[in-house]
C-alpha cells in the first residue's frame, strides 16, 4: 500500500512503547519541537505515560489489541513508533501498514521474524528505521543508487562482555550482562549485545530494510559506538555515519525525515574523540552472528524461531530462572528441533506466510520453555 498523505505539521505521532527507553527519548524530541509533532496516541506496558492523548492503552487491558488498533489507523495518525520490546509488536505494525501509515521502526524482532511479509505490505519508504546501525545506514544511502552498494558494515559494540575474562559463561549474572559499555537501553536489547544476538538480529533486520543478501552484510566490533555503521561502494569507497551514542538522533531523524531538526544532539568534537578501535568479531566466542545468519539462510520459519527462542531465554536469564551460558544453546537446540511441517498454525490468520510465522514463534517458545522445565498449562 503506498503512503497516502504528504508530510504535513505537526505530524500525528502514535508511541507504541511510551513508557520504555526509546519511548521516553522520543517523548524528549516531541516535547522539544511542538509545532512539528503532537502525540496521538500511547502505548505503555507496565504503567501509563505521565501525559493525556487522543488514546491512552495499557497493554494489559483486555481490549488493548483492538484499541491499539484502532489508535495506529486513526486519520489523526501519521506515524507510529513501533518501540514495545518482541514480537507482540507485529500484529499492530501490519495495521499501521495496511491503514498507510508511516512507520519508524525500532523494534527489530518484527522485521526479524517476519521482514518478508512486512516489507511487502509496506510502500515505498513507509518504513524508517529507529535502530542506531540502521539509521547510519539509511544516512549513508541517501542519493546513492542501489547498484553502486558493495556492503554493508554493521558496527558492534561488543556489548559488556567483550572484554570478560575466559571464554566461561556461566558466572555471569544479570547484572553484569545488564553493564553496557556506551548505550543506554532495555534489559532485552542489552541482554541481546552481552551475547551479540542484538547484532545477529541486526544483520537480518538490515538484509529486509536494504534488501541487500546477507553474505554482502559485514559486522566489525567498533567499542566507542561513535561509528553507527558503513557502506561500502562498488568504487571502493565507503561512508560512515559518526555521532554521540544518543538514540535521540536516529529517533528524531525517523519522525521528520526529509529534515534534520536542529541540535538534538551535541556535534561530536573530533579532536576529543580519541582512539576509534575497529577490530574483526570473534565468531567462536561469539557464536550468535553465525546462528543467526545460518536461520536467515534457511528462510521460512526459522527467523521466526530464532527470534522466539532468544526472547524466551533472554526472559527467563534476566527473572533468574536460568543461566547466561544457557541461552545460545537454548536458542541452537530450538533451531534443530524445528519441523515446519509439524508446527500448528494458530487459528484465525488467513495469510498462510504469517500463519507459518507464528507456528514457529509458538513452537519456539513452547520449545525453550520446556527445556527450562517450565511447562506453562
Ligand atoms: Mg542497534
């Protein structure tokens, strides 16, 4: 469906995940400039934004899908945040979609679990991308004709373990996993960069906004986050996007792109920067780029499953119901043990793309949940 309406201000801006990191960071840039953006619409998980707006849903309301709803296709709105953590975000942001809305996106797992069927509902520039190394891509690409890209180089922090001492696991706790280096974020999402999954889900994330084939997508741990990320050109040429680690400028860019808003971060002084470390990712202490690289490879359901299986074991290390050492092989074992034909698709999704996607995502989390011996009736 293609975008119905042009820019127009202040645009109409629904936050679904009001209450979390990036929800209150774009609360930060919508308060900054009133006259090009007015809150539509929240969405919050545990407590409800400080703040009224046309609509106003807790996500443990027990009519909060149909009023999230009806919130992301109202005319009022123009745009949506997609920023509530995991896969619960997909069934709204096909809303959004189908209704015409622009889209800036940071919840990743919806492309991750279903970008095929995502960017095919979505027109032509109807989705923008909120994730850091993704903005300084879709920086990068601007005027750039799509033959001329060689690669993309996805930038890594290396998370909080990258310099852990030893290759053992399993004493680290939750706290430890939770000390990110440069970024402030969620608990998932910083769960996510102590194993590198977060960048894993990223190469596949970036494979559907760019449509580039994964082999053509590179990550390089870059420790001071002030590289966003690359391309690289056919020409031998490459551009990098360079800024303070403050996801209120990816933020900002998704909600007024065409235009830059003036100041909303500090321009980085240079000369004080200090040593910029690019060095390779070690795949063998960090197994999660190949594991998510080889479930992209194998299409289908198994994104849905790598992404489902990982959520559940990032839940279950974070309440300390099992180990940080647990959940790449939780993540592996429901790879293997998935059997596409087997998984029973829900009832009531006639698409019978997404119905398979959420079979896996239903599969994996039954899978993991039992390894952890947690059957849930
Ligand atoms: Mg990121």
């Amino acid at each position: 469906m293609s975008v119905a309406h042009a820019p127009r201000w202040p645009l109409g801006v629904a936050l679904l995940g009001a209450t979390g990191s990036i929800g209150s960071q774009a609360l930060d840039v919508i308060d900054r400039f009133p006259d090009r953006f007015r809150v539509v619409g929240l969405l919050s998980g545990r407590r409800l934004p400080n703040r009224t707006a046309r609509y106003t849903v807790r996500a443990s309301d027990p009519d909060a899908g149909a009023r999230v709803r009806e919130m992301v296709t109202d005319p009022e709105c123009d745009l949506v945040l997609v920023a509530v953590p995991g896969a619960c975000a997909l069934e709204p942001t096909l809303a959004a979609l189908d209704a015409g809305k622009r889209l800036a996106i940071a919840t990743k797992e919806v492309l991750v679990m279903a970008g095929e069927v995502v960017m095919r509902r979505a027109g032509p520039g109807a989705i923008r991308p909120v994730d850091s190394e993704h903005s300084a891509i879709w920086q990068c690409l601007w005027g750039e004709a799509p033959e001329s890209v060689a690669r993309l180089i996805l930038t890594a922090t290396g998370g909080p373990l990258l310099r852990h001492p030893g290759r053992d696991w399993r004493t680290v706790t939750v706290e430890q996993a939770l000390r990110h280096p440069t970024w402030s974020m969620g608990p998932k999402v910083t769960v996510d960069s102590a194993t590198l999954m977060n960048k894993g889900l990223e190469m596949i994330e970036a494979h559907h906004l760019f449509g580039l084939p994964l082999d053509r997508i590179e990550v390089v741990i870059h420790p001071q986050s002030v590289i966003h990320s690359m391309v690289q050109f056919v020409d031998g040429a490459a551009k990098a996007q360079l800024s303070h680690p403050d996801m209120r400028l990816p933020i900002a860019l998704a909600l007024s792109y065409p235009e830059r808003l003036p100041g909303v971060v500090p321009p980085t002084e240079f000369a004080r920067v200090g040593e910029l470390e690019l060095e390779p990712l070690d795949r063998e202490r960090f197994p999660s780029v190949d594991l998510a690289r080889e479930a992209a490879r194998r299409g289908g359901g198994y994104p849905a499953v790598l992404n489902a299986a990982n959520e559940e074991a990032v839940a279950a290390f974070l309440e300390r119901r099992s180990g940080f050492a647990d959940i790449l092989p939780l993540v592996r074992s429901a790879l293997d043990g998935f059997r596409p034909e087997r998984a029973d698709p829900p009832p009531g999704v006639a698409e019978p793309e997404l119905a398979a996607i959420l079979a896996a995502d239903a599969y994996a989390r039954q899978h993991v949940r039992e390894r952890l011996g947690k059957v849930e009736e």
